[in-house]
C-alpha cells in the first residue's frame, strides 16, 4: 500500500518535484516515523518492479538535492 501511495503522489502532478518529507506525508501519513532514506529504498524497489515488466521504465526521475518526481 505504502509503495502505491508514493506512485499516486508523484504521478498524480507531472513534474512537479516532492521532496521526502512530503512523499512519506503521503506514504505514511502522521501514523508512523520513518527514516528519510526510506523513500530512496521504495524508489529503488519501484524501478526495480517496473523494469522487471519494462527495461526502458524511466518515469521517476530522481532531482538531486530536492527530491523525485515523475517525468512529464
């Protein structure tokens, strides 16, 4: 559940960047506390899954310094 939440939120707004506070806002809500650098884990998984189905996956795009979102 937590993995499609993150899918909705950054394919829910093309292109608009949503750095990790805000995508475990919408992972998780205020329910739980997690690491930061667990967004970078589920992104990682999310690419893994969806190259497994489609090598040249690339819709999630990974901003430096900012944080991910999903190419428009």
């Amino acid at each position: 559940m937590a993995e499609f939440n993150l899918i909705k939120s950054l394919a829910q707004y093309p292109g608009v960047v949503k750095d990790r506070n805000q995508l475990m806002d919408a992972m998780y809500g205020d329910s739980i506390y997690v690491d930061d650098r667990t967004i970078d884990s589920h992104i990682k998984r999310l690419r893994k899954k969806f190259r497994s189905y489609d090598i040249s996956f690339d819709q999630i795009r990974t901003r430096y310094g900012s944080g991910y979102s999903w190419r428009d």
